[in-house]
C-alpha cells in the first residue's frame, strides 16, 4: 500500500523568520538615529562656526569704516584689542584682533588687522570640547575712501 502524503502549502511566517525580521528592521533603526545625532552635532558646530566669521567680519568692517575726522573711529584708532561678544548658540566667544602698522619704501601707509575669534566647541557627536578658533586678515589703508576716485564704468557691451 502506498501511502500519499498531502502536501501542505505554508500559508504565514514562522516565528524565526519574524523575530530575524524585527532584528534587522531595529538595527536599521539604530543606524538611522545614531547617523541623525551625528548630523545634529555637526550642524551645530557649523552654525558656530558661522556665527565666529560674522563677529570677526563685523570687527573688520568697523575699522573699514574710519574717517579722516568727525567720525567714531580715525585711522590712528585702529589698535590691537579683544573683547568677549554676547554668547550666541550655546557657544562663549572670544574675539581678539591684532594690527600691524606697515609704513615706509614709499607706500602709502597701511594697517594689518588680523581677527582671531574662538570658542570652546564639539567636533560633530563628540562629548569633549575642544578650541575652535576663526582668523580673518585684511590690510586697512591709511588714505580715506572719499580720496580715492571711483573706478571708470565699464564698456558697453563688456
């Protein structure tokens, strides 16, 4: 006698497959949330480190904008300083600028102005502070701007 076994078709998941499923699926989540803190702390450092250029740009725009005389700021008053900006993004900033009287071979005379801003911050999702620090240099001319005559317009066509 020949037994015919039935075959039987699997209609669901077993409970391995489904326990193996949920696995990867949490891995893949695990993945994503520490990839997301990572992209969180490295933003943050981007905004500060935007915030530190914007304070030493504004410090070279106001010595950019001395004047011969009536004015906040004369030439001779651009001198080496340092200051400390309001905290801005969780960030204590440190601005110092140091300038270079540059005179003689028949130069008009100038200033180097070179702004160091710093602060204490996190490289990315790393837990230690370190010093970040932002440097701008600029050379400041000692003949005013209302001196200098206006470049040409240029061409039609060009």
């Amino acid at each position: 006698m020949q037994h015919i076994r039935a075959t039987r078709r699997q209609a669901g998941f077993s409970l391995i497959e489904s326990l193996m499923g949920f696995l990867i699926l949490g891995l893949g989540m695990l993945g994503v949330t520490e990839m997301e803190s990572h992209v969180l702390g490295a933003s943050s450092d981007s905004h500060q480190r935007n915030a530190a250029v914007h304070l030493a740009q504004d410090r070279i725009e106001q010595f950019r904008a001395w004047c011969p005389s009536g004015c906040a700021i004369t030439f001779d008053d651009i001198t080496s300083g340092s200051d400390t900006p309001a905290a801005q993004l969780g960030a204590t900033f440190t601005r110092s600028w140091t300038v270079q009287d540059n005179t003689g071979s028949g130069q008009p005379r100038f200033k180097t102005v070179t702004v160091n801003v710093s602060w204490e911050g996190k490289q990315g999702d790393s837990t230690d502070l370190s010093t970040r620090q932002v440097i701008l240099q600029t050379k400041i001319s000692a003949v005013p701007l209302a001196v200098v005559p206006p470049a040409p317009p240029s061409p039609p066509g060009s």
